[in-house]
C-alpha cells in the first residue's frame, strides 16, 4: 500500500486516500481511490508500457469520437502511467452510472441488450479511422499461440486435452484464411466493462487492456455470446442474442447477420477464452485439468454444433 500512496503523490489528486481494492485478477488489480473525488487505479500485472500507449490513444480516439470512456488521468508530469513496484499502473476518472449483473438466473433485458448492442456498435464507429504510434504485441491468435506452446502439457495433464489442441490449431486455421474488415476491437465487451444510466440507456464502456487490430466481427461474436448466454446457462437466450445483433446494426457501419459465418467466429472467441483459462491453470497442482469443465469451452460446443 505504500508504493501505491507513492504512485498516487505523482496525480494532482484531492484525495489518495481511503484506497479499497475493487477486483484483483491474473491481469491486473484494481483499487477504488478516494471517496468525494473517487478515482480509479489499475496495476497491470502483464501489459508492458508499449501496450499501454496503445490503449491510451484507443482511449483518446473513442472519446474524441463521442464515446463515453474512464477519462485518462495524467501525472504532474504529464505521463500518462506511473508505476507500483515495478509494474505499469494508470489512473481514470470514476464513471457515475452502472453496471447490469447478468448470470444463468438473473438475465438482462431485451432493452438492455438492444443498447448494449448499439453501444459496440457506436464504439466500432467512432474507432473506424484510429491509428496509433505504438502497435499492440496482443492479437486474436496470442490465447491460441499459448495453447500450441504448451501443447505437450496439454495432451499429457488434461483430460480432453489431445482433442483441445487440435480444435485450437483448427480454429487459427479458420481465422487466418478469413478476409474480414479490421480495426479496433474492445476483445472483453461484457457486461461487467458496459456501463447505463438510470434509463437504461448505454452510458460507456470501461477496461480496455484486452483490446487490440483485429476483425470488427471477432468483437461482436464474444459480445453477443456474453449478453445472451451467461456462464453456467446450457444454451443462449436467443430473443436476447437477436436483440443485441439487432441494436449493433442499428448503429454500426458494418452489418453482420445471424449466420454460419458469425456462428464460426463465435467458435473462435469462445475457444480463444477457453484457452486464456486453461493456459492459466495448466501448471497448478491443485486445479482438476478437465477441458469441458469450462464455461467458454462449453459455449464452444453448443456453436459448433450448430
């Protein structure tokens, strides 16, 4: 806690203090700051100063682009990151309005979905023309390069692991024979990173530290498979899947229809975060290493089965 009181000092800030850890994870932690004036810490445990930089001018151009983000808090110094001991920690304004809880038994809103929908489809818009002077290192295929790496551990610890890394080579197969329209993608577009207001109206979008170029349907296969088919739930709902493909057409420039094609991209995120979990655990003595215990591995077969 020191080192953060320290890294707070380099801000202007009214308050550096009471400081409550809001979320720790295999990424970053993250510290709510202040209780007036709050503002919000986050320490990356992975992400090198070039990958922030990155998601610094991301944040930029989508608020530039009428889209409501963390403002981006600098130093006195005017740097845009600080670090705690030794790792890249950033700093953003606090953002008033709320999160929606979806899980198996309490779902959203066909409403809801609808504007979470048209929100990635007003953020798609607004990051159309972004460029950036520092290229993220993560792409759509760095979750399966880890998997290819550790192949052998795969087949060897895993139960379905043999049958996991031939899904995983096939899924990058697909992806790099694909030729579709390419830009910014947020890559985590949950509800826990979405943000309404009291009308239930899309207000912002938060937590961009998976964000990276890639294809614009890649973003929306993860996002309406999150609003519609929550962890733990057997199938989709898909009134709600609908109504969020409906509210990204109502807003984006590029329109995507319920098909094989989006199906298949929903394969690959789907396996992609898959993967992000089990690459995670695949050292650790004490997990289980059973592949269908996954809820994304899970919602990978449902689609593939379609």
């Amino acid at each position: 806690m020191e080192n953060i009181l320290k890294a707070l000092q380099e801000y202007g800030l009214s308050e550096i203090s009471p400081i409550k850890l809001l979320r720790e994870s295999g990424d970053n932690e993250v510290y709510l700051v202040g209780e007036k004036n709050k503002t919000i810490l986050r320490v990356s445990k992975r992400l090198p100063i070039e990958d922030i930089k990155f998601e610094y001018e991301a944040n930029d151009c989508l608020s530039k682009g009428g889209v409501v983000v963390p403002p981006w808090l600098m130093t006195k110094s005017g740097n845009f990151y600080t670090l705690v001991d030794g790792k890249v920690a950033v700093l953003f304004g606090f953002l008033e309005d709320h999160h929606i809880e979806v899980d198996k038994d309490h779902l959203p809103t066909k409403e809801q979905v609808y504007n979470a929908g048209r929100g990635l489809g007003l953020m798609s818009n607004a990051a159309a023309d972004f460029k950036t002077t520092s290229p993220r290192k993560r792409n759509i295929f760095s979750e399966f390069e880890r998997v290819i790496a550790l192949q052998n551990v795969f087949v060897e610890k895993f139960e379905g692991g043999k049958e996991f890394v031939e899904q995983v080579k096939e899924m990058m197969k697909f992806g790099k024979n694909q030729k579709e329209i390419e830009g910014f993608i947020h890559n985590d577009y949950r509800p826990s990173n979405v943000f309404f207001n009291d009308k239930n109206e899309f207000a912002g979008i938060i937590d961009f530290d998976w964000s990276c170029v890639g294809p614009v349907i890649k973003d929306l296969a993860l996002a309406v498979v999150e609003w519609s088919f929550p962890d733990g739930a057997t199938e989709p709902d898909f009134t709600l899947f609908d109504a969020f493909l409906e509210g990204y057409n109502s807003a984006a420039e590029h329109k995507w229809a319920k098909d094989k094609k989006l199906y298949s991209w929903i394969m690959l995120t789907t396996l992609s975060d898959a993967s992000t979990y089990f690459c995670d655990i695949a050292d650790d003595p004490m997990v289980t290493k059973r592949i269908l215990g996954s809820y994304m591995y899970r919602k990978y077969s449902f689609f593939s089965k379609m």
